[in-house]
C-alpha cells in the first residue's frame, strides 16, 4: 500500500469504528516508516472530526460515535509512545469528573471518549467528586482544562463551589473551566464563571480546543 | 404487594397482578427549551395540554418535573401540579431532586402522591423518608448509593433492600416503596439492558417489591427510540416491571398493553378488546361526520 492508501484506511475505517482494522493501518504505516505525526493529523483526527460533525447533524448516533472514538483510542495507544518522541504538541491534558452528590456519568464518559479521540490526555476523577480532590488533582496534573458535569439541578451550584474552591487554592487562572450536563445552559454556565459550556460530547471537544488555543495565543510559550 | 395511589376521585393499583401503570413522562423541561422558557415566564398553559394528551394517550398517571436552572423550583412546581390536577384527574408522581420542591408539592397535591424519588444515599434517605411519612405518600427508591450506579444486579439488589428498610423506620409500609432498577442506555453499553432485566428479576424474587423506571433511557442516543421503548418494555414487564415513567408515544402504550394481555394481567382480553372497539367507534365517528 502507498502512505495514501494507508492514510485513506485509517480515515475510513475509523469513520466506522473498524478498530482491529485500524490497529493494522497504524501498524502497516510503521513498517512502512509513515510518521505517526501523519497518520494522526491526515487520517484519524480528520475522521473523527467527520464522526463529530455527522454526529451534529443527526447523521450519526450514540454507538456509532463511541466506536469510531475507540477505534481512534486503539491507534493511538500506539501512537502515543511514538509522538511524544518526536515531540508533538500535545493537544492538551483534560481533567473531568462529576459533582460532588451527583453519580450520573453518561454522559461525561461519552465526552472523556471523545476527547481522548480528539488526541487529550483525559484523567476521569469519577463520579461525586469533591472541590477538594479537584483542587488536589488540578495542582498534581496540571491539565489545562477541567469539567465538571453535573445532570441535576440540585448539584449543578457545585460549579461554582468548585470554582470558588480553585479560587481559594489560588489556581483559578491556571486552568480552563468547562460545565456541562443535561439541564446546564450557556446561561448558567457564564452565570458561575465557567469558561465554557457545551451541549454535547462532540461539541465538547470543539470548544475545548477551542478555548485551549485561545489561551495559547494570549500566553505565547 | 399493592401500592394504592389516588388523584382527586380516581385510584391507581400497581401490583405484580395488576394491569402495568404506565406514567407519562413529558411534563419534564429537561431538554425541552421552549417548555422550559414559557415555565420561566410562568406560563403552565402547556402543563394542561400536556396533562390532556397523555391521559388520552393512555397514561395512567403523570410526572411532573420543574427542573429548571435558576428558578424557584418549589414556587413552579406547585403552579405546575395547580394546573395538572386541574386539567385531568389522574395520580402525579412529583419529580425532584429539591427536597423543598418535593415538600411544596406535596403540600398542593389533593391525593395520595408518588414521591421521585430518593436513593440509597443516608442523607438522602433521612431527609425525605420522614416528609414521605408524612404526607402518607408513597416513594421510589433508586438502587444507587452514595458510590454511583452499582454494576451488578446483585449490588443494586442491596441497595433496594436499604431503602426499604429505611422506609420501615420511618413507618413507610414495603409496599409503598417502588424500587427502580435503573435503566441504562444501551448505546453506550451493550450489556446495559441486560444488567437492568436481571436486576428486575432480581428485586422481584427476592423483595416481591413494586418497581419504576424511567423506560426511555434504554434508547437514548439512538434512532426510533419509541421502537426501541416498546421492545423493551415488555422484557421488563415479563421480568416482573410493574410501572414506567415513559413516553405515551402509541407504539409504546400499544405495546405495553399487549404485553399486559399476554402476560395475563387482562383477563380474556377485555381491555385490549374495549379499546379496539373504542378506536374502531372513534374512526366510525369521524366518517359520518
């Protein structure tokens, strides 16, 4: 197979979460010295990305997200050893958990999935997680956003206990804040100070992005 | 084990011989904008219509739900049950993780009201058993504890049997706690509607306890979901479901009262069969006139 071809499979058979066939893809490129750096930007990112945009348009469904994001995870296990390397920029590290008195996890899994397609390092603190163990966790990883999901309207004000606990610790600058969770609104979400709110797993991964390179672009490194 | 639940003149009997008690699930703002804008503004006027279309669609009680950021969710819930209990007569099931809002609305409510709901979280359980006691309604005890959803039937199973004894201490009768064994969304796990059915069989054998899910997680994230409902409900009801919170979408009702028949529940098919005629009677109507 030419590096073309090989790129082509990656895309497509992540597009339909073909996942052992992707791990083959990956590992025929190797042996062919393709750069992991082009099989991740030229063929899984940009069908992931497809995957979300389908998803947003109502073309794709639930499952169908989650295996392509694991055909995706799949490669890069692989992959990941072998770019950092060469030194890529990584895409960013994501801490998430669910509210402190709130067990729902769906939908946060559904986004970890996700964001670990799209190339982040995601850490998954869990569910009922406290302001302190985010605190905690914030200072020991140093990601460079967390999320707090929460699907109740009871827990949803710990975003902001848990916004006022960073405060306290004096990172609140460090790190990018995002919320999300059935009943949350981009209404709620600025009424508490998040950075950013999304209403789905792929538009999560979007505007994490998003927002990661806004702060790159003001704090050049 | 019967658990009795009443609206203003009508009573509802949910039991493992008893016609399954279909609850309808709308009234709920959760991804609903537009509902839940107009709740905002205080306008119930879709809480009626709502209220209407459900009971003739079937449901046999609704749910009411005033989750809605930012807002005084006490206050909206007793204007929203105001207006449900004026609009038809059939029980509610008071929907709200707010224990002030559940308080409010059961001090509106004119019945025997359904309380959703508590969990097996010790807090949980000593801040709205007593206020179930008290206004002698009954309550549905989600199997999660403080440590989120148990994997396994047998771990929910120990969670259903610590709400009901909780309910005990507090004078609430077995029969008036409804376990629900939580329902998760097949398209994000494989397994997960197994995991539930056999949590059903589970808590029926060994509990004998009423049950109540929220049937429509099951298709969450997938196309046709009210197909996918009306699959599942069934398999519930045959491993031992005795109510839902869910759509009123036909295919839904349809298929739970077949299953009903089927499962012996309708004896020599008299409702199935009365309500063919009803259908039948109503097509008659409209082409005479």
């Amino acid at each position: 197979m030419t590096d073309e071809e090989i790129l082509q499979l990656l895309y497509d058979e992540t597009l339909i979460g073909n996942a052992p066939a992707v791990i083959d893809g990956v590992n025929q490129g190797l042996a062919q010295d393709l750069e992991p750096e082009r099989m991740l930007y030229d063929g899984l990112i940009p069908s992931l990305e497809e995957v979300g945009a389908r998803f947003e348009r109502g073309d794709y469904f639930v499952p169908e997200m989650l295996i392509a994001a694991r055909a995706m995870q799949g490669a890069l296990d692989i992959l990941r050893p072998l770019l950092a390397e060469t030194d890529t920029q990584q895409v960013g590290t994501f801490l998430m958990g669910t509210v402190k008195g709130d067990v729902h996890d769906i939908g946060k899994n559904l986004c970890n999935i996700m964001l670990e397609g799209a190339g982040f390092t995601v850490i998954d603190l869990g569910v009922n997680v406290p302001p302190e163990k985010f605190v905690e966790q914030i200072a020991a990883h140093n990601p460079d956003v967390v999320g707090f999901s929460a699907f109740l309207t009871t827990t949803m004000p710990m975003f902001k206990a848990n916004i006022n606990a960073l405060q306290k610790a004096g990172i609140r600058d460090k790190v990018i804040v995002m919320v999300g969770g059935a009943p949350v609104t981009q209404e709620y979400a600025d009424a508490v100070g998040a950075d950013g709110y999304s209403a789905d797993a792929s538009s999560a991964v979007k505007k994490a992005k998003e927002l990661i390179q806004l702060k790159r672009d003001q704090v050049p490194a | 084990m019967d658990t009795v639940l009443r609206s203003r003149s009508k009573t509802v009997t949910i039991g493992a011989n008893q016609p399954f008690c279909i609850i309808g699930e709308r009234i709920n703002p959760t991804g609903r904008k537009a509902f839940a804008e107009q709740l905002r503004g205080g306008d119930t006027s879709q809480v009626a219509s709502d209220s209407i279309a459900q009971v003739l669609a079937g449901a046999d009680m609704l749910d009411i739900n005033a989750g809605i950021p930012l807002v005084d969710e006490p206050d909206l819930i007793k204007s929203m049950l105001r207006t449900a209990q004026a609009a038809v007569d059939v029980p509610i099931c008071i929907d709200s993780s707010v224990i002030e809002a559940l308080e409010a609305g059961l001090s509106v409510y004119e019945g025997r009201a359904l309380v959703n709901s508590v969990t097996a979280e010790d807090e949980r359980l000593e801040e709205i058993l007593p206020l179930v006691a008290r206004h002698g309604a009954a309550v549905i005890g989600l199997a999660n504890d403080e440590t989120g959803i148990p994997e396994t039937p047998q771990q929910r199973l120990e969670c259903a049997r610590k709400i009901v004894s909780a309910a005990g201490d507090y004078g609430i009768a077995p029969e008036d706690v409804l376990i629900d064994p939580l329902a998760m969304t097949v398209g994000a796990d494989t397994e997960a509607v197994t995991t539930t059915l056999a949590t059903i069989s589970l808590i029926r054998d060994e509990l004998g306890a009423n049950m109540c899910l929220g049937a429509s997680n099951v298709s969450f994230g997938l196309p046709q979901r009210h197909v996918l409902n009306a699959g599942f409900l069934p398999m519930a009801m045959a491993a031992g479901l005795t109510s839902a919170i869910m759509s009123t979408a036909e295919v839904c009702v349809q298929s739970v009262r077949a299953a009903d028949l089927l499962l012996g529940h309708d004896p020599w098919g008299g409702s199935w069969i009365a309500a063919h005629r009803a259908r039948k009677a109503a097509l008659e109507q409209a082409a005479t006139t």
